[in-house]
C-alpha cells in the first residue's frame, strides 16, 4: 500500500522533467543551426570576395600584356578576360613621357634601369574592377608601370 501512495503522490514529475529535457535539447539544436548557417553566409562572402580579387587581378594582367610602346600617346580600350561568374572592368591610363636626361628634364631622373640617352619611358596606369556576378563583391586593383620607347630627336 505505501508504495501505491508513493507512486500516487509523483503525478508524471518524469514527464515534466523529460520534457524540460527535451526543451532545452531543442533550444540548443536551434542555436547550433543558426550559428552554422551564419559561419556559411560568411564563408560565401569571403569567396565572392576572392573571386572579384582574381577577376581584378586577370584584368591588371591583360592590360599589362596588351600595353606596348607602339602606341604610347593614347591608351587603346582593353577587352576584359573571359571569366566565370565574376567580370573585370579595365581601364589603362597614358600618364606621360619621362624624358632621358637632357631634354628639358631638370631632375635628372631617366627610366629605371634603361640608357637616358637612348630611351624615354611611357608611364601607364591601369584599374581594374573585378565585380562577381551573383552578389555585391568588388575589388579595385591599381598599377602603374613603365614602357621603354626610343627616344625621338
């Protein structure tokens, strides 16, 4: 008898403490998946990131390979390279002449590592925007560099 009275007097406590279990089981589970799903969408902007980096990067790299010193007063237009999902945007700059030592050019300063009195440099400037296609990424690259040319007299 005293152990139907005690039996009678629990009234389901394991069940309530079962589902307090269960509640807080939960509550956890839902925290793990937001926690992850957070981590995702940040590894996926990381990528878009880099992938808008490498595009600017292709383009700095045709600019680069496309630039010569047979035409060095105007920039020619620069078809972008062929990419997946992401697009660069190149635009090369005619900066100036550096003139070698003696034409006029008071600082004495000639091109790096060339003969002041037989060459002139053409110094250009390229910007490329890499933009990737499915989200709001984009990388700006800017370079500029030197081109010898012959000096005119």
């Amino acid at each position: 008898m005293t152990e139907l009275k005690r039996i009678r007097q629990q009234r389901g406590a394991a069940l309530v403490v079962g589902l307090m279990m269960l509640v807080a089981l939960t509550l956890i589970g839902v925290t793990t998946m937001g926690m992850n799903t957070m981590e995702l969408r940040m590894a996926s902007n990381a990528q878009n990131k880099s992938n808008a980096f490498q595009a600017a990067e292709a383009g700095l790299e045709v600019g680069l390979s496309l630039t010569d010193a047979e035409n060095i007063n105007a920039a020619q237009p620069i078809a972008p390279p062929m990419l997946v999902n992401a697009t660069a945007t190149i635009n090369s700059t005619f900066v100036g002449l550096i003139p070698g030592r003696g034409n006029g050019f008071t600082s004495g300063v000639a091109c790096p590592g060339s003969s002041p009195e037989r060459t002139r440099c053409a110094h250009f400037q390229i910007t490329s925007v890499g933009q990737h296609l499915q989200s709001n990424a984009s990388s700006t690259q800017v370079q500029g560099f030197y081109v010898l040319a012959p000096q005119t007299q």
